[in-house]
C-alpha cells in the first residue's frame, strides 16, 4: 500500500505571536527540542532536551543564527536497516497529536535532505521528504493522532528504498500532546489514525493560531483566496464546538455576498483517493438577536455534506467521519433562497484516515523487554514494536503475519551479548527457532518448557552454569539441541538422548 504525504510547511523565522496570556493552562504531553543539550522556551512553551527518550543517534547543532531557537538543533541516526525510537510513557488508552518536525540545514554537508520513513508503533505513518520544502525555505512537520493502546506509544526513523548512504534519518523537534478524549472522538482509534492534512483558518492572513490560543497546540494555518474575508468579534466558547477549535478562528471567516454561493478551493492541492475525516466549523459573525441566524447547504465536490445548516452566532461544528475525496477538493456553500445575509465559514480540518498495521501480541513484547533488561549490551535498535511494521522488525527477531503478530525465532548469535537470561523469556510461546550461540551470557539456563513450538535451541559456547536444564525433554518439537561450550553440569536426560532423528551437543 503507498502512503500519501501530507507535507505541511511553516517559515521558519516564525514570528513570535503576541504576548502569551498572564498564565496560560499548560500543554500536557512531551516536548522535545531533539539533539539539544539543553531545554529551551520557545512561544511560551517548554521544549526539553531528548536525552532519556531515545538511546541512538547523534546530536548536532546547526551553525545559523536566523532560525527558531527549536530548529537549531536535531538528533540523525546510522544509515542502515532497523528502526530509531524515540519512546514515551503514556496512559493507555490516551488520546495524542504527534508532530514531528524536520529542518534539514545541511547537517550532514549535503544539499538535500535525505528522505527515510516515519512510524508510529507498529505502523508505518508515512514517508518523510522535507526537499521541497527546504528548498523554499521552509520547516516541514507532519502531525497524527492516535490512540495509546499500551503503556508507551513510540515514534520511529527509518531508511527506506530512497535514503541513499551516507544519508540518515534525523529529526529536529517531537511533540506528544494530550488531547483531551472528546476530540474527533467519531473515528475508531482503535483501528485507526488520523493524518493532518490541512487545518485552516478562512478569511486570515496572518499569523498561524496555535499555543496559546490552542490549547493543544494544533497549528491553524491562515487561508485567503479570492472570497471576501469578514472580521468578527465571536462570543463563542470553545468548548460548545465538537473539537474544540479555538476562539481566535472565529474571528475571521470568509464570505460572500448575499443569494451568491461560496465556493471555495480547499485544500489548494490535489488529494490522493482515500477516505477523509472532514469538520467544518461555521459561525454567524452578527450581534446575538432573534434574527442572527443564516442557513446554507454544504456540498463537498458537489455532494451534499450538510442539507440546511443552520448556523447561529453561538456556532456550530459539522463533520463527516469517512467522507471519499480523490484530486481536487472544492467546498461550496448554497444559502437558501430567502437568506438576507451570504453563507459563511471559518475554519475546516482534513485528516486522512490511516489503517493501523496493529502491534506485536503484548505477552511476546513484554518476554523481549524482559530479555532486553537483562541483557547488559541489548542490540541499539530494539526499541518500538518488535515485529512491525514488517520491514523493521528488531534485529534477529522472526515473527508470524496475519490477525496475531507472534515472535517466531530469535537468532542473536555471535553478537557479544552479556548478561543473563531471564525466566520471562518462557512468554514466547510462539518460538520455534531460538539462537544465542556464542555470546557471554552467563547464569542459569531458566525453564523453557512452556515453549512447547521449539524446535531448534542453540545455546552453546556461552558461560551458562547450572544443572542441564532436564525440562527441555517435555518439548516435543525439539529437534536441534546445541549447549556444548558451557559450565552445566549434567546431561540430557535419557528421554531426549532416546529421541529419533534430534541432534544433541
Ligand atoms: C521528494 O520530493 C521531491 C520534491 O517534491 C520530489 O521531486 C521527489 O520525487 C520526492 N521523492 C520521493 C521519493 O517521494
Ligand atoms: C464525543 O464528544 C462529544 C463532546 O464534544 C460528546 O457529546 C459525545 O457524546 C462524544 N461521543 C462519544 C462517542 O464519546
Ligand atoms: C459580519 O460579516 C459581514 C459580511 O458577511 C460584514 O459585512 C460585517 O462587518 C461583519 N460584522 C461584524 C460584527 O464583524
Ligand atoms: C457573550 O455571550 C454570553 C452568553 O452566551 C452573554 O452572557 C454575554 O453578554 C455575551 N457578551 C457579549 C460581549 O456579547
Ligand atoms: C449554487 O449551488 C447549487 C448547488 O447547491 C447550484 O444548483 C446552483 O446552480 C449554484 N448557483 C450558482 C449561482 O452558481
Ligand atoms: C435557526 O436557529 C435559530 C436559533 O436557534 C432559530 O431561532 C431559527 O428559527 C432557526 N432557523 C431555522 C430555519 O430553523
């Protein structure tokens, strides 16, 4: 499947918006300034350096001094297979808008940024080409919002087919805020993200709204075109809107004059066909009176989206959840015919609905942390999902497809591993090939026969010690036994040693 990309810019000498409010309520979630040494404030907000989060990549600092504070600094990752987590705990079940911002800078002393993939736990998000952007001077970031279904959501780089070595992955600044539970609250987030398209605020030609103003920091991007714009004092709370948009987007609007329809080109780019979650936010920008009311159908390419809305000066929120758009999108707003007044909007969201690849059965992901904690030089990229997405499984993990992703094999051989095995590692009830030969692992070889699928177990040449671990004699798929080079003590037992066609060192 091709993942469209919903690339969204922002200039990056960013003017800083109006003094933010005495104390604003503040934003909950993490906060990331990757690849700085320090935490800085920027827009009121608190961006924290990385450290903590992530346990790969390389730290540098862009030389320039005309770039946001944010941008100044980005962690990249080694070129090669696997993926680099950046990883955060959460309460399960939580609500999130990621957003991943990317400023190239020539970090790396090329000209163009390298292109890799982005993932959110075990689903690829989408392919991350900030190049034309960097061209026009501008920031890229893209934004998701899913669901936690665990206790850690993580936020993965990888090389794909068009990062070209030495190129790498790199990534200037994270965002994990809090929505609150109410929000979009329509779509399954179970089965499914939402990827930001565009969120815009019609009739503005200024700044961006977000943080303060938002209080969840989503970026409102102002939109004119060629329909007259209308100023408005809105007495509107935020809170009576599904969604919650922010006030400060009802304060512009665009319009058009009275018995005309509003037609609007938005969002000014072709869409690939896919299914689209659209809210439209309305709100009629008179004084509050018994006539402050005006009435208009909605069409979306021309299908009705909303017959006869009426729309007062408290507002109103009107959304479709799956709503089919291909190419050019065009929004038009009929008013009905004995209307004194045109139709008019203020501000709309598109998200594309992104199926979610689901996550590694959670017994096997906890048997592998267990196994990472006890191993005292794990392999850097465990971390994220182990089996998806599909093309960056951690390394030396094997795992079935279908409905239940299992870990099926487990081959670490010869990579110098210390530490121990833990008795956790008998949650892998799935394991039919298991390989730690020639390591340094050293204690007690723990009961493995609840791995009743084993076929093949290769423990030698390490320094386990302890008996020989007779349980292993119950597992009746076993068929290659290797635990010669260690300090057991002991034998097989005679009922393996009488086993047909196993081999046994
Ligand atoms: C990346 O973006 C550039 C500019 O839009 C485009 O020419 C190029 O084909 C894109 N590359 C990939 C792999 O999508
Ligand atoms: C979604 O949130 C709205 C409040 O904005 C609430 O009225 C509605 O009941 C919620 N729906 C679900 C399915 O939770
Ligand atoms: C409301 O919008 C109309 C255009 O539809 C504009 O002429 C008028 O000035 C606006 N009123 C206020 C109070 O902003
Ligand atoms: C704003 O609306 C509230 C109730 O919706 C009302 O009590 C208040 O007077 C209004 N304020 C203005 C300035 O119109
Ligand atoms: C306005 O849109 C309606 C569709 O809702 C269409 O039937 C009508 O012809 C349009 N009017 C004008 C003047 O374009
Ligand atoms: C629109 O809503 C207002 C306020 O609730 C109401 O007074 C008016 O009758 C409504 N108009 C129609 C056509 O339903």
């Amino acid at each position: 499947m091709s993942i469209p990309i919903f690339l969204l810019s922002i200039p990056f000498f960013l003017l800083i918006a109006g003094q933010p409010p005495p104390s604003p309520p503040p934003l909950r979630g993490y906060l990331i300034n990757c690849g700085s040494k320090t935490d800085i404030q920027q827009d009121g907000i608190t961006y924290k350096r990385d450290q903590g989060y992530t346990s790969s990549g390389k730290l540098t600092t862009l030389n320039r001094n005309d770039i946001l504070p944010l941008l100044t600094t980005l962690r990249h990752f080694p070129y090669g297979p696997g993926k680099h987590c950046y990883e955060f705990s959460v309460t399960n079940g939580a609500k999130f808008l990621i957003r991943t911002t990317y400023f190239y800078g020539g970090f790396d002393g090329g000209t163009e940024p390298p292109i890799f993939d982005q993932i959110i736990d075990g689903t690829t998000w989408s392919i991350v080409n900030t190049t034309e952007d960097y061209k026009n001077g501008l920031t890229s970031y893209y934004e998701i919002i899913i669901t936690a279904n665990d206790k850690t959501i993580s936020v993965c780089l990888a090389c794909n087919q068009h990062t070209k070595s030495p190129s790498s992955p790199f990534i200037s600044s994270l965002e994990v805020i809090d929505l609150d539970s109410s929000l979009y609250n329509s779509t399954d987030f179970g089965k499914y993200g939402l990827i930001t398209v565009t969120r815009t605020n019609f009739g503005s030609g200024g700044d961006f709204v977000r943080f303060p103003d938002d209080p969840f920091n989503r970026y409102w991007q102002p939109f004119i075109d060629g329909n007259p714009m209308v100023e408005a004092h809105a007495n509107v709370t935020s809170s009576e809107f599904w969604n919650r948009p922010p006030v400060k987007v009802f304060f512009s609007g665009s319009t058009t004059s009275r018995g005309k329809n509003l037609t609007i080109h938005w969002p000014p780019f072709a869409l690939p066909t896919n299914r689209y979650y659209v809210a439209l936010y309305f709100q009629d920008n008179r004084s509050t009176s018994p006539y402050s009311w005006r009435v208009f159908t909605v069409l979306i390419d021309g299908e009705t989206f909303y017959q006869d809305l009426n729309v007062t000066t408290k507002g109103v929120t009107v959304y479709g959840t799956e709503w089919p758009l291909s190419g050019n999108t065009e929004i038009t707003l009929t008013p009905r015919t004995d209307m004194p007044v045109g139709p008019t909007i203020n501000a709309g969201e598109i998200y594309q609905i992104l199926p979610l690849a689901g996550t590694t059965l959670g017994r096997d992901a906890i048997a592998l942390q267990s196994l990472k904690q006890s191993l005292r030089n794990p392999p850097n990229d465990w971390n994220g999902d182990p089996c998806l997405p599909k093309a960056h499984p951690w390394l030396g993990i094997g795992c079935s497809e279908g409905e239940q992703v299992r870990v099926t094999s487990l081959n670490l051989r010869g990579l110098s591993l210390t530490g121990t095995l833990p008795k956790e590692i008998a949650g892998l009830t799935a394991l039919k090939e298991f390989r730690l030969s020639a390591n340094k692992l050293t204690g007690p070889i723990p009961d493995l026969s609840p791995l009743k699928a084993l076929e093949i177990l290769h423990l030698d040449e390490n320094e386990f010690e302890g008996p020989f671990p007779d349980a292993l004699g119950t597992l009746p798929n076993l068929r290659e036994l290797l635990l010669n080079k260690n300090r057991l003590s002991g034998g097989p037992p005679q009922n393996l040693i009488d086993r047909k066609g196993i081999i046994i060192r």
